[in-house]
C-alpha cells in the first residue's frame, strides 16, 4: 500500500481542477456567496466541500476512493477495519456499545467516562458495572482502573457483553492495556477503548503504545484531537473476529449523518498520511517544544507538573501537561483565566489544576510564548515567596466510587419523565438534594465526564464537590440551573 498516498484528498483536487457546475447539494455552489472577509477563511474548503456525486463514494457503503482511505488508514494505525467518523469518537463509542449490546445486557465499564459512553449505554437500554479508577496519591487524579477490580468484574458478571475503558484520560494517565486485553480475551468479549486522546500513540518510542498493539478489539481515537484532522474527525478501528464488523458498520450508519463532510475525511486522510509518512519525526518535533517547556519551568518552582503515577500499571502521554500551582494561591480555574488573559488558551482547568495540551504540531515558539505567561503570572501574584504547600497537595475533592457497582440502568430522558412513569422531577436547592436521585445529568465541561446521572443518588460529597466547582467558576452542561444553586431531582 502506498502511504504517501491521500486519495480521498487527491480525488477531490482533481474535481476541484475540473472545475465542474455544480448542480448538487451544498448549496454553497463551492462558497459563490461568500464576503471577501468569508472567503478569506472558508473560501477554500468550501472549493473542496463536495457531497456524494458520481466518482466521490459513500460513507455508509464504502466501495471507492473512501474504502481506499479508509484501507491505508487500517494499514498505518495497523487495524483489521477502520471507520471514518464524522462527529468525532462520539460517535464512535455510541456505535461501539451499540455493536455489543442489546437491552439489559452488561458492559463494564469506568465510572469516569465521558458523557457518550454514558449515551450509548442509555441509547442501547444496556447496564453498565461501574468500575471504580485508581486513585493516584501524589495528585489525587484517577489513574485508570486496577486489573484485579476488572477481573472481580467479570467474574461476578461473566455474561457481560464488553469491557470498555478510557486510555488515557483527559489529564494523560493511561492504563497498561496489554494484561488487560488478555484478561478480557479470556472471557471470549471484546475490549473497547476510547482512546480520543490517544491517536498518537505508538507512534514514537517515548509515547505508550496504542491500545491496538496492546490487543484491544474496538478503539476509537479523535484524530482532531492530538492529531492533525479537522474538528470533528476520528477513527474508529477494529481488529480480531470479537466485534462483528457488519454490524458496526450499520451502527455508524444509524448514527453518523446522511451527508458527512469531504473536508472532514480529507483531512483524516491527510493526518493518516502525515503519521504513515513523518510520525516519528512530526512526534519528535512536538516532544523538543513540551520538554523544552517543561525544562524551564523547573526554575520556576511555585508551579508543579503533575507526573507519571508511581503505579505500575499506569502510562503517561507526554504531551499532556497539568500544572498546579503549588503556594495555594491560584486554583485552576484561575491561572487557566491568568494565562488566558496573556494570550495563551489552555484545554481546561479543574479546581486544583490548568491542564495544557501540547501535539505534534506545537512549536518552540508555542512554548516561548507559555513561559513569558507564566512568568508574568508568577511575579503578579508574587508566587516565588510564598511559602510553598506540602510538596504536592491533593484538594481534588471528586466524590469516587470506591467498589463495583452493581449493573445499573441509565435511563433515556424520555423514560424518566412525568408521562410515561408518573415521577416527578423536583427543583431543590443543591444543599437539599442529598439522598435524592439526580433527575439531570451534570457534567463539568470539559472534560465531559458526568458527575451526576439521571438516576444516580446524590451524596454529601457530591454536593460539596459541585458547590466547590461552582465557587470555583466551574461551566456545566447538562444542568440547567446549577449556577443558581439548583438541581432537579426525583422525588424521594
Ligand atoms: C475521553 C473522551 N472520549 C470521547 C470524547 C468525545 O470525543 P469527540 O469530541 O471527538 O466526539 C471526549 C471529548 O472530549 C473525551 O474526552
């Protein structure tokens, strides 16, 4: 296979040269109506924004230059199958629990996932058994699930469809999956992984390696993500005989649009061809701007980067930075506001953490203008002297799951509501609601893991934690009024 190769890309570049009428959807007619203020920054993928005409194939029924693309992306990412996706690993993991399980059927499954996890278990009417994370002591991060908790878990409920995890997390910790894989193997079930912030990896000796080579049978990656395809763009690879490919298949067409967008698939056509031909070296590049990054703020010692789980079984992708500041004095929330006001926008911020996001495409220059930020944040705030906290202080208060849960049911909205069950949702004041079960789900955003599902119980420490999120500026989806001290619960 030729990798230097991009044919779906190549394709749509010799349309553009042929300079054809259009005289199919969009109705853009390739973006005739744009200003030239527009044109200046859309005027160019609308050249390039085709649909399914003769000569461009099929998403849904792959038989032409997608297949083509899609195969060379199997072959780079070394899966048997891969899936373009075009609403990121959303999509992915919904099609994934959708190609597993059936109603009432198991999964298990991390508590800390994201949101789409949780949407695919209510959209497949299946149970989850939540798998409590391991808690990494110096930072206080959930570092994974333990192998034995995952093993306890299938030998309570063997009959369970899957096993699904997130490697790595939002904060870069990841799990050593191969024990895993065979683990899991063992009970004849598939291991999926959402791997959206994973698409990097194996690709450079200082990265982990990919959940595929690990043996994992389902893995979805946001190639937007940490790799170079447009918002939205990911993969879906599978490989082995454990995940009827047919069936994944239909799934996505279920789920993904009826018009998915050329530009979006060109550009994971393009990022699969820049990781074929210069990974390695792309990786290289991007590795020189973190560590150079991280060098320097070893002089500046108020601040501290969170690292690698002293845990066995934990991995941690380089590129992903979450600093603290180590004198109390600034939470998250605010030295992400702090670096932001000075022009550098981070990825996200918990109450004790800013969490920055370096690629393969970060620059020297990128990691200039951080050290000049945080320079100036330091002096500002006078950090350098004052007294520093415990070397490394834990004020992560995220309430845990401490066991594994029992399978658990997510409810689809309109299951839950007033007509079809006669339960009402009530409005409480969030210091009321404890022993109620959440009637919303509440979900920090980012990184999008739910605190809070429809039906889930609410504790004492998950109040205090949502009112430390609050004071802290914490954004929200999910809850409509917890900005105003309010969340809709059931009815006791
Ligand atoms: C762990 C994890 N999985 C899945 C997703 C969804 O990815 P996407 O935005 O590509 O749909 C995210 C998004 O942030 C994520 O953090």
């Amino acid at each position: 296979m030729d990798q230097q190769r991009a044919p779906l890309f190549e394709k749509l570049q010799s349309f553009h040269t042929k300079n054809t009428a259009s005289f199919h959807v969009p109705g853009h007619k390739f973006g005739q109506d744009l200003e030239p203020m527009e044109e200046l920054f859309l005027g160019q993928v609308m050249q390039i924004d085709y649909t399914e005409i003769t000569g461009l194939d099929d998403l849904h029924q792959p038989g032409g230059v997608i297949k083509d693309a899609q195969l060379l992306a199997a072959a780079c990412f070394k899966a048997d199958h891969t899936y373009f996706l075009v609403n990121g690993s959303t999509a992915g993991n919904l099609a994934m629990i959708l190609a597993v399980c059936q109603r009432e059927d198991i999964l298990i499954v991390e508590r800390n996932v994201h949101k789409s996890v949780l949407h695919g278990l209510m959209l497949a009417g299946a149970k989850a058994v939540f798998l409590p994370p391991c808690i990494d002591e110096d930072s206080g991060l959930a570092a994974g699930v333990s192998p034995a908790d995952i093993e306890s878990a299938l030998t309570a409920y063997p009959q369970a469809k899957a096993v699904l995890l997130t490697n790595p997390n939002y904060y870069g910790i990841g799990t050593a999956l191969r024990p895993i894989a065979k683990l899991v193997h063992s009970y004849s079930i598939p291991l999926l992984v959402d791997e959206a912030h994973g698409a990097h990896y194996g690709f450079h000796s200082e990265l982990p390696e990919s959940a595929l080579a690990c043996g994992a049978d389902g893995v979805v990656q946001s190639t937007h993500k940490m790799l170079t395809a447009l918002t939205m763009g990911a993969m879906l690879h599978v490989q082995g005989s454990l995940l009827d490919t047919d069936i994944v298949q239909q799934c996505l067409s279920m789920l993904q649009t009826s018009s998915p967008s050329y530009p979006i698939m060109a550009s994971l056509d393009l990022s699969r061809r820049l990781m074929a031909v210069h990974g390695t070296e792309k990786i290289a590049n991007g590795l020189e701007a973190v560590k150079w990054f991280r060098q320097e703020m070893k002089e500046m010692t108020s601040f501290a980067i969170v690292q690698k789980p002293l845990m066995d079984h934990t991995s941690m992708d380089p590129f992903k930075i979450a600093i603290f500041d180590r004198t109390g004095t600034l939470s998250g929330y605010h030295l992400k506001q702090e670096l932001e006001e000075r022009g550098c926008m981070i990825e996200m911020a918990d109450p004790k953490h800013a969490v920055l996001f370096f690629s393969l495409s970060s620059t020297r220059g990128d990691s200039e203008r951080l050290i000049a930020a945080f320079r100036r944040i330091s002096e500002q705030f006078g950090l350098k002297k004052k007294e520093l906290q415990r070397v490394i202080t834990n004020i992560n208060t995220i309430p845990r799951l401490t066991t594994i849960s029992s399978p658990t049911t997510l409810n689809l909205p309109h299951s839950i509501s007033n007509q079809s069950t006669g339960i009402a949702a009530k409005t409480v004041r969030i210091k009321d609601s404890v022993g109620c079960r959440s009637a919303e789900m509440v979900i920090p955003y980012p990184p999008g893991i739910p605190l809070l599902y429809p039906g889930e119980t609410i504790t004492g420490e998950i109040v205090e934690c949502l009112q430390q999120y609050i004071a802290l500026g914490a954004l929200f989806q999910g809850a409509k009024a917890i900005h105003l001290d309010q969340i809709q619960v059931y009815n006791h």
